[in-house]
C-alpha cells in the first residue's frame, strides 16, 4: 500500500490545490463581475427588448462568439503579453487568472442572457406600466426574477473554471490539474494522478452542491 | 376623461405594415366602467396599452384629461403612468416577492414615501381586497383568484385615477370571475375611478361595464351603453357576441322554428317592465295565443331585462305588437 502512494509529496499536493482555489475564486469573481454586465447588456440591446440596439447587439454577440470559439489552450498563450500588462506576470496563479476570465467571461454572460429570457415578458411590462425607469426595471425586477437562473448559471461557469483552471499549466499556471499532467500523466506516476483527480471531483463536487443549494434558496416559483 | 383621437397603429411584421388599429376616435368618461370587447387580433389589447404608452400610435394622439400623452417626455411620462394601474390576464407578480413586497413595489419604485408610510398603504389595500392573511406569502402559493387581487392592490397603490384590465379574468374560472368583477365594480363606486376593460367575454361586459365599444379589425364596429349595444345589436359582429354568450347558433335557431306555426317575434324589455305581468295582460285583451320558445332574464349591471322569442298564433296579432310596443318593449321580426 505504502507503494502505491510513494510518489505523492503532501506538501506539493497542498499547494496545487491551494493554487488552484485560488485561480478558481479569483476568475470566478471577476468573471462574475465582468459577465453580468455584459449578459445584460447583451440581453437588453437584444430584438423586441428595452433598449433594442441590432448594431450593439451584433457587435457585442460577435466578439463574444469569437471569444468563446477560440479553444481555450490557444487563448492562454495569445493572452501572455496581455496577462503580463495587466499583472506584471505570466506565471503562477496571477498570470493564470486573465486568461481564465477572458475565457469564461463570454460564456457566463451568454449564460445570464439566456436566464433573463426566461423572465416572463409580462414582469417587464408590469413594471414598465408602473412608471419604472430602465434601470429600476433592470435592477429591481429582472434581476431578482433571473437571480435563480443566474446563480445557475454562475455555477456552470464556476465548474467550468475548474476544468480551465487545470489546463493553465501550458503557461505554468500551477494547480492540481497542472500536477496532473505533469506528474501523473508526464511521469506515469498513476497514484498523483488518481489522487488530484479525485480532489478535482470533490471540488466540482462540492460547487455544484453549493450551487443547487442557492439556487433552491431563491427560487420561489 | 380619456380620449383617442384618430389613432392609427401598424406593426412591422418581416418587412411588412401590419395595421392593428386604423383610425379609432373614442372618448371615455371620468368615473365610468367602459367595456372593449373584440376577438383576439381586433386591438384590443393594443388600444388599452396605448392608454399608458405602453404601445405608440403610429398616428393620432392620446388624451388623459387635456394632455397629450404622446408628447411627454420619458421623466413626465413615467409620472403619468404613477397614475394609471393596470392589470393582467397572467396576472404578472414578480414571483421573488412576497405579496405584501409586491403590492409595495411599485410605491418604492415611485419614491417619497417612508417605510412606515408604505407598511401602513400595503396593509390598507391587502385588507382592501381580503388577502391581509397572505401577506408573507410568496405568488406561487396563490390560487388564481387570489394572485389578480394581489394585481389589483399592486396596481392600486399609487392611488391612480385610471384602472386598466387586459383580460383580467380571462384565466380565472366563472366563480372566481364574478367574485373580481364584483370587487372590480366595488373599487369603481368607491374610489370613483374610471375602469377601461378588454375582455372577449361579453358576460364580463354585461356584468359590469357601463358603456361598451365593440372592435372590429382595428375599427370601433359599435359603441354605447352596455344595455343598448347588446340587446339591439347592429353590427353582425356584436350580434355574434351575443349569441356567443347566450350559447346559441344564429342558423340553428331558425331550424328550430320551422315546425313552429305563427308569426315568431323578439320581445325585449328593460327596467320594470321586466316584471310586469305584460304578455298575458296583451293577449287576454286582444285573443292572440302566444307559446314562448326561448328567452332569459337578467341583469346588465344594474338595469334587469328581459328578452323572450315568442310565437303569436290566433287573435289580432298586430294590435297585440302595438300594445306591446306602447308599454316600451322593443320587438323584432324573426319570422313573420
């Protein structure tokens, strides 16, 4: 028994998985902060909506679908001179958060635009014909109705990051998916393998866990 | 007072104008229950939201009172609709809010009131329209008839002067119908504010609108008082709503007569003549016999009537009509 886990060093273990919850909290936030904007914009700008822009609308939904068509390893490496403007570096857990938020910021904001689709037209209306500003609407009705659907959303995306999180290693980005590949993989060294793989499951795990619990919490249909 | 004045709208369905409303002049009084009634695809439903902007004229202006509404800016534009409550077929409740969060919305939404403020108006209304036991909970625990009081009281908030009704009972069921529409006509005697109505049900008409336009492929195909307009209706249209409520078949009810011998008329009687004992006292004087082959009593609003298809045999039947026209009742040749 002691065989089958002589390669594993604890501590490097430790510090991947650290590494690797803090890409995850780190992109998620931003990609949570920059996504939502977006995915409303997208949502309002959209045919037949409040602010029906088809020239923003296009634009916007172009570059999101050019962001979100290019494979992700290739968008860590065209990112390295953008990452390293922004943090100063290419390498560890600060090079690796841009790229990830580049990443899944368009596929989170697709995301909120599909939930707030599903927010009955009617609620717009009501709250239209009682005097509400644009803003009000948007901030005191489809949010709150969408918030389900967001929180949804916000936990494929953050599932998403984890898996994203793992390929970061192509630019040194640490993590256990980086000592996945490098060690278990790269090395034939099954048992880290089968090691941060498992800890991988329990973290997706554990996010969709949270996740549905949010989402039953606010959901009062 | 709400008035349209030459209102034309078309939408643009893939490249093309799609009139929905074309050339409407209409004018509704403070205070009154005014009735639209028109089959789905007549505009109905574009004509009342033209009410609070919530579509535009493609022509034509809306008054509220002396102002053209379509000249607001977007500031004095939202405070105008402040003034206008409306309510919904699906009833539209922001499902994340409790009842009492519902009703409240719209307060906060306009501002300048305090908490306190708002607690003590959403309380006065939930009691308003008895659902002050439901206040915590949240629209999806809610029957049908409770969700449109909850409408009601939302959209009464702001103490407007105009109440608009897109279908509101179209989704309800019949019990549930007469108990809003009592509460609907209770509102409008006691606030005395004016309710514009859309509806495809003439019941809902007759239950409690005053007056009635009824749309025809975006043109007014009739209007007047509810008691006029369908018990002499002049235009096939209203006349197929009519037989629509009373569930006869204009064709099947002259197959029905054809074995039946003498002169067949419609007698119709408003107001007290509905309870005099008019026919038997006619037909004793002028030796007519008479055999009833259809008819109802009923109320429109506040005004009973009564309308019976009749059969004349014998006697001297054209002074028995004549009688019968003197004491006030309106009669119809079916068949002569």
């Amino acid at each position: 028994m002691n065989g089958f886990f002589s390669n594993i060093d604890w501590a490097d273990i430790g510090q991947a998985g650290l590494d690797t919850l803090l890409m995850l909290g780190g992109s998620l936030l931003f990609t949570l902060l920059l996504g939502l904007p977006i995915g409303v914009l997208l949502f309002l700008t959209s045919k037949r909506q409040l602010l029906a822009q088809p020239l923003v609308y296009g634009l916007l939904s172009f570059v999101v679908n050019i962001l979100r068509s290019v494979p992700f390893v290739i968008l860590l490496i065209v990112m390295i001179p953008l990452t390293v403007f922004v943090t100063g570096t290419s390498l560890g857990v600060a090079g690796a958060i841009p790229p990830l938020v580049v990443g899944a910021t368009p596929f989170f904001a697709r995301l909120v635009e599909t939930a707030l689709r599903e927010v009955d037209r009617g609620i717009i209306e009501a709250t239209q014909a009682m005097g509400a500003t644009t803003t009000q609407i948007v901030l005191r009705a489809l949010l709150p109705e969408a918030l389900p659907g967001i929180l949804a959303g916000g936990t494929v995306t953050a599932i998403t990051l984890v898996s994203y999180a793992a390929m970061s290693g192509v630019i040194g980005g640490g993590g256990l998916g980086d000592l996945a590949i490098r060690f278990g993989y790269q090395r034939f060294q099954t048992d880290v393998m089968v090691v941060t793989v498992l800890l991988l499951l329990i973290l997706v795990q554990l996010l969709q866990m949270l996740g549905d619990r949010l989402v039953i919490h606010f959901s009062r249909r | 007072m709400i008035q349209f004045k030459n209102i034309y709208k078309s939408y643009r369905v893939a490249g093309t104008d799609v009139p929905a409303l074309q050339g409407i002049d209409l004018r509704i009084e403070a205070g009154e229950i005014f009735g639209i009634i028109g089959h789905s695809g007549a505009g109905k439903s574009t004509l009342v939201r033209l009410i609070n902007l919530l579509e535009r004229p493609s022509a034509g202006q809306v008054l509220i009172g002396n102002t053209d509404i379509t000249a607001l800016d977007a500031a004095a534009l939202r405070a105008q609709r402040q003034r206008i409550g409306m309510i919904f077929q699906h009833f539209n409740l922001l499902s994340a809010k409790t009842v009492a969060q519902n009703v409240a919305f719209p307060l906060s939404l306009a501002g300048g009131k305090s908490k306190a403020e708002i607690k003590q108006r959403v309380a006065a209304l939930l009691a308003r329209v008895g659902l002050t036991e439901h206040a915590d909970k949240y629209p999806a625990q809610l029957s049908g008839g409770q969700k449109q009081r909850v409408g009601i009281a939302r959209a009464l908030a702001t103490e407007p002067q105009i109440l608009l009704c897109d279908e509101a009972t179209s989704a309800l069921d019949p019990q549930t119908t007469q108990s809003v529409l009592k509460l609907l006509a209770d509102i409008n005697r006691e606030l005395g504010l004016t309710i514009v109505l859309i509806t495809h049900e003439m019941d809902v008409v007759r239950r409690i609108a005053d007056r009635v336009a009824v749309l025809d492929a975006g043109t007014v195909a009739e209007i007047g008082p509810v008691a006029e307009v369908f018990l002499h209706p002049q235009h096939p249209i209203t006349r197929r709503f009519v037989l629509e409520a009373e569930n006869v078949d204009e064709g099947e009810l002259v197959d029905d007569y054809a074995h039946v011998p003498g002169r067949i008329v419609r007698l119709t009687f408003t107001g007290d003549a509905t309870y005099e004992p008019l026919l038997g006292a006619v037909a004793r004087d002028t030796g007519v016999d008479f055999s009833i082959l259809a008819g109802r009593i009923d109320r429109i609003k506040d005004t009973p009537y009564g309308q019976l298809t009749v059969a004349f045999t014998g006697g001297d039947i054209p002074a028995a009509l004549q009688q019968l026209a003197g004491r006030g009742l309106a009669i119809e040749e079916v068949r002569a």
